[in-house]
C-alpha cells in the first residue's frame, strides 16, 4: 500500500524494479506499505510543432513536498497508482497559466 498521512492507497512495484518501492511491514494494520522509493518518472517527447516542439510528463509516487500540511505532499499518488503521468510544463505561457504563485530571488516569500 501507498501509504503517507492521511493517503493509503492500494499500489503495485517493488525493490529493484521501474516502479521501485521500499516499505514496512505494518503488524498492526496486518499491511505492507510503501515508505520511500526511486519512483521519478520522466518522458520527453520531440514533435513537429514549431512553437512547442517539447512536450513532457513526469511523476513522483509522492508528490513534490516532504511537508505534511503541503497540497502537494501526496497529490501525485492516485496518478502512480493508476499508470498516469501528469504535464510538465516547459514554455512560459504554460508555466505562467499554471502557477499557483511566483516569486524572484531577493522577494519575500509566502
């Protein structure tokens, strides 16, 4: 089981493998869960569009933040488990369109 605060997900891998995850057995739930992996995926594809010739998706088993109380702590586990990958987006139109909040160096941050 994919397992991370509130989130515990049924999910497939295994040490050693693509989807390489390292877990626990839990003796009190009577489950092995998921504690850490090497669950990075990223593909790239080149195409024949002019103004966007790279067009990428990526996944993390987690998600991109070690913080509990963070949105993003596991919000790309239902994706690991369901074999989907989720847009990165590499054009400023598509970053600028998808951000939640930007800063530059030197600005106070939220």
């Amino acid at each position: 089981r994919l397992s991370r605060g509130d989130m515990n997900i049924p999910t497939n891998g295994g040490p050693d493998a693509l989807r390489a995850l390292r877990g626990e057995f839990d003796e009190d739930k009577v489950i092995f869960k998921a504690i850490h992996g090497d669950c990075f995926m990223f593909a790239v594809r080149f195409n024949k569009n002019k103004d966007k010739p790279v067009y990428s998706q990526a996944l993390h088993h987690f998600g991109s933040s070690s913080k509990p109380n963070s949105p993003h702590y596991h919000d790309q586990s239902q994706l690991y488990v369901d074999n989907k990958l989720r847009d990165v987006y590499f054009y400023e139109d598509d970053i600028s369109s998808h951000s939640i909040h930007s800063y530059h160096p030197g600005e106070e941050t939220f």
